[in-house]
C-alpha cells in the first residue's frame, strides 16, 4: 500500500505543476493521508510494527527495534511516528483553501501544532540511520541532508508567520511538507530500484548485520531444515546464537526482490535504499521550486494575501479591536 501511495504521488507530481495550487492539495494529499493511514498501526512498535503478524521483511530491523537493551531505536522510532504522522495530517489540512478562510483560528493553532510536532519528528530521525536499511553512507547521507532542509524550511514558515510575512510563511510551508512528501515517492523509487537490482547483472550483494540475518531466517522458514539450508550460505552468521556476540559480524547477502528468500528481498531493498531515497530528494526538491516559480503571482498572491492574512490575524488575535 505505501508503494501505491508512493507510485500515486510520483504520477501526480507533473501534474500539479500543470494545474496549480487546487490540484496539488487534491493530488498529493490522497497519497499523503494513504501512506499516514498505512504506517498508523506502526504507533506501538512492538505489536504493531513488530507484532507476530508483522511483513517478514521486517523482521531483520524489529531485531534492533525490539532490542531488550539497545532501547534507543524503539524509542527514537516511536517518537518520529507519534510525532510525524499527525503533524502530516494537519499539514494536509493547511492547504486547503475553504478551511483556511472559513476558520483562520483554527488554521493558526494546527499550523503552529504542525510545525511544532514536526520538530521531534525530524530530530528523532538520525538516531535511527545506523540501523535503517543497512545504514550505509547513501542512507545516512540522504536522510541527513533531508532532515536538515526540512528543519530549515519549519524554522523559516514559523519565523516568516510571526514577523507576519505571509506569503513567505506560505513558501516555506510549503517547501517542507513538499520535501517531506518525498518519502511516499520514496517508496515507489525504491521498488522500482529493488527490481532493477535483481534484475540487471551480475548480481549485487548487501552487507547485512548477522541478528539481523538471523532474524529473517528463525522468522522467514516454516521448517528447521529450511533454516539450516539458509544458514550455510552465510558462514560467517551460521551456528551462532542471536546475542551480542552477532552484533559485530556481517553476512554478505545476494540481492533479489523476486526471490522466495526473504533475506535476499531485503538484501535488494538496502541496496535500493539510499539512491532511490536522493532521486526522490531531487524529484520533489525540482518540483517544488517549479511549481513556486509558476505560481508566484496567480497561486500565492503575494501582496493581496499578506493583506488579507494580516487582518485575519489581527481579528483573532484581538488586536484589531485595540488599535480602534
């Protein structure tokens, strides 16, 4: 469902920039609540995310969310989630044009609660890079370099809200929730990526940590002697107990989405991971600065909106009634 979501999202992209700021709320948003309703049930990692009915595929990184000691990945990853997926759904609400005018203290207060909660949300991030998808340089190094912009942009859209400077605050605001988006097309680049890995020759192969190796194999086989098959293929894993002492040994794993191996699907999506996350960086990067660039002047009305956004403001505030 998230790569639906992502594929949704990537489609419609040339097409907001076509047909402007109406379209874009409609497209990007359908995709955007999908992907927030889909990645909801992962608020309580342990029996969501990780739960005994959980994607196989996810049981190499649930080693480490699950980790009785090593609390800090449950916990970061609990934070993004509680603090992120609601912020979206009031970012969505933020755009929509009826419900800005109708109800400008309400827009006020969910944008200051969107912006606010989205805080926690990127700065929980980078406790979680070692561990996401193989926590290689092309991972650590995308999200950082989105989690930075996207800080920026916030500090920006709130800064430009309080100085009043309207227009701007609709610019940035839109520039983070645009470049945040990015991780719904993510998902559809990163399937796409995953399919190519195992598809183009000669195979491409993963370094995957060995708890994560043998978590896949003790969760991904219905019989022990499929297990002992799957772990004479990674000999420097095999025969060892899924403690400590794995934490620091890595499997070399063969990357193949169209696999029956579960190992070797995943194996695919960390080496899809990191490039596909940078084009989808670069993707909604280009859009938005095309679609701001076209609708400057039509979609954001720079002089005529900061006008009239300054006598909302001063009505809900009360200010209005004091300086008469």
């Amino acid at each position: 469902m998230a790569v639906f979501a992502g594929t949704v999202m990537a489609s419609a992209i040339p097409v907001c920039l076509e047909k402007g700021r109406k379209t874009l709320v409609l497209a990007l948003s359908i995709p955007f609540i999908t992907f927030i309703v889909v990645s909801s049930p992962h608020l309580d990692v342990a029996n969501g995310l990780c739960g005994p009915h959980r994607n196989t595929l996810r049981a190499g990184q649930c080693y480490w969310y699950t980790h009785p000691i090593l609390k800090r990945y449950n916990l970061s990853l609990s934070i993004h989630l509680a603090a992120i997926l609601p912020a979206g759904v009031l970012a969505v609400l933020q755009f929509i044009p009826k419900l800005r005018q109708r109800y400008p203290a309400f827009h006020r207060w969910a944008g200051r609660l969107s912006l606010g909660l989205s805080i926690p949300g990127i700065m929980s991030v980078p406790f979680l890079l070692d561990r996401s998808f193989g926590g290689g340089l092309d991972t650590r190094s995308a999200a950082t370099f989105l989690c930075s912009i996207t800080m920026w942009a916030v500090i920006k859209a709130w800064t430009s809200a309080r100085r009043r400077k309207f227009d701007e605050h609709r610019r940035w605001a839109v520039r983070a929730w645009m470049w945040l988006g990015c991780i719904v097309t993510h998902r559809a680049v990163m399937g796409i990526f995953a399919i190519y890995v195992s598809l183009a020759g000669p195979k491409l192969a993963a370094s995957i940590p060995c708890p994560e190796v043998w978590n896949m194999v003790e969760n991904g086989y219905k019989t022990g002697l499929d297990q002992r098959i799957a772990w004479s293929a990674y000999p420097t894993c095999s025969g060892m107990a899924a403690n400590g002492t794995m934490e620091a040994r890595y499997g070399l794993v063969y990357g193949d989405f169209l696999s029956s191996k579960p190992e070797e699907k995943v194996a695919a999506l960390h080496l899809a991971f990191g490039p596909a996350f940078w084009v989808a960086i670069l993707i909604h990067v280009a859009a938005t600065e095309v679609y701001l660039g076209r609708n400057g002047g039509k979609g954001l009305r720079s002089k005529r909106l900061d006008d009239a956004m300054e006598k909302t403001a001063q009505l809900v505030d009360g200010k209005g009634a004091k300086e008469n």
